[in-house]
C-alpha cells in the first residue's frame, strides 16, 4: 500500500476527501443514535461533562498553585533563618 508518510495511507486519505466532499446527503454521513435520548438531553449530556472536565482542570491547577505556594513559602523561611 503506497504511503503519504508515516501518519497515514492515501487511500485512507482519499477516502477521507470523498467523504468531506461528498454532498449528496448520503447514509454515509447519518449515525443512528440508539440511546433514545432526544438531541437536547444529549447536548445537556455533553455539557454536563464538558463542564465536568472543565471543573477537573480547575482542581488541578488550585492544586499545583496550592503547593507552588507552600513551596515559595517555605523558601522564603528558610531564607530569613
């Protein structure tokens, strides 16, 4: 199979093209949804978890200033002795 350098195939590539230029609205570009849920509870799914992500990077990073923090403190301290 001739490549396109080591991150992917062309005809992986090509499909990919067709696919994005394909406009004639074809079955191709339709997922079926089986988790009977309407289209707003699943934009509230994923705003739940976007928000929920967005709550974990806040924690870590009070966390790394927290201790960056204690550290500088303690450098000061140690500094005046």
């Amino acid at each position: 199979m001739p490549s396109l350098g080591s991150r992917f195939s062309i005809p992986s590539f090509l499909g990919g093209m067709a696919q994005a230029l394909d406009l004639s609205g074809g079955g191709a570009a339709i997922t079926l949804d089986r988790s009977g849920l309407s289209p707003a509870q699943r934009d509230a799914r994923a705003l739940s978890a976007d928000w929920r992500m967005v709550g974990a990077d806040l924690r870590t990073a009070m966390q790394r200033v927290r201790a960056e923090a204690t550290l500088v403190r303690g450098a000061a301290r140690d500094g005046a002795r």
